[in-house]
C-alpha cells in the first residue's frame, strides 16, 4: 500500500517529485489561463491574478509547473481566501501571517499532467511580476538564467530548497534592477 502524500518524509517527496526542466511548452499559457478563469470565479475581489515563474518566460526551459500569484487587498484575512482555494483543488502547503502557498497536481504516484503552485500574497507583494517581465524584455538575461538553471539541474535533482537558494543571488540581481528601472508599474 502506497504511503499518502501526507505521510512521506521530505526526503521521500523530493524523490518521487525531482526537479526535471523541459523546453517552453505553449500549452502553459492555455493551462494558466484555464486557473486563472477558475481562480477569478473563486476570488472576484482579488487584486490581482498573474502567471510567475519561468512558464511565463517563453524563451526560457522549466519546470512544468505553472506558478500563480493571486494578491488578495492588503488587511484581508489571508484564512478566508484560503478556504475560497481549497474547493478549487489545491493543498494547502504552508501558511505564514502574510503568505499561504498551494499546490496542485501532486500525487502518490508523482506528478500529475497538470501541476500548479499558487502563492497567496497580500497586493504589493509581487516581485515575481518585476523579475518576470525583466527577462522577457531581456533575452540575454533570460538566456543567463536559464543557464543557471540548466547548470544546476542535476546537482539539486532531489532537493528543491538547495536549487532555489542557488537562484536565490541572480534573481535579486535581476529583480532589484527591473525595480530600479520600472518604478511602481505593479
């Protein structure tokens, strides 16, 4: 009997969910669109709903999974929001006083054809907006990243913490300066 999703060790769930990338795929696009038409009737007072993550940068690979920001107006309760989401498929994966991050398409037997992580985060909180829109203005960044990525796939296969830390320096690089240069665009 296979163990439940909620019963692995860390260890285990970066075993059976390794980081693998793939080329840009252009069902990514049509997948976050069909969330975010979900996501919209679930949350009409969201302040905002955008694609993040590196499905949203065309020229780059990734990961299969379509990384969602939904920013919910500043002062509201973050709980509330969340058993909006729930219904709508995902697990609940952590939850701080200003952030709850979700996911979707995780199973005992893997990953689903479909996977999502949602990230629920108070209006404002959206450097992911910044960093996205610097790279698909930038080709040369972007081909950079995913340089990077491509570099460090194999060394943190099994271990997603170590390959975002390893991000962690040319994402801030990138972010501030698309800040810099964008002012308050979000």
């Amino acid at each position: 009997m296979k163990k439940k999703l909620s019963e692995m060790t860390l260890e285990e769930l970066w075993q059976l969910f390794p980081i693998f990338l793939t080329a840009h795929q252009p069902c990514w696009k049509a997948w976050y669109a069909g969330e975010e038409h979900m996501l919209k009737e679930a949350l009409p007072h969201a302040a905002r709903i955008s694609h993040i993550g590196s499905t949203a940068i065309p020229a780059i690979w990734a990961k299969p999974i379509i990384d969602i920001l939904v920013e919910a107006p500043e002062g509201s309760d973050l709980t509330v929001w969340k058993e909006a989401i729930l219904p709508c498929g995902y697990l609940c994966m952590s939850q701080q006083e200003d952030s709850i991050s979700f996911n979707k398409g995780y199973t005992e037997d893997g990953f689903a054809e479909r996977v999502f992580h949602l990230h629920l985060r108070y209006s404002g909180d959206n450097n992911e907006l910044y960093f996205r829109d610097y790279l698909n203005e930038r080709p040369a960044a972007a081909k950079e990243y995913e340089a990077l990525k491509l570099r460090l796939w194999k060394i943190y296969e099994h271990d997603r913490d170590g390959y975002t830390q390893a991000k962690t320096a040319l994402v801030k690089q990138y972010t501030d300066e698309a800040k810099r240069l964008y002012g308050s665009r979000y």
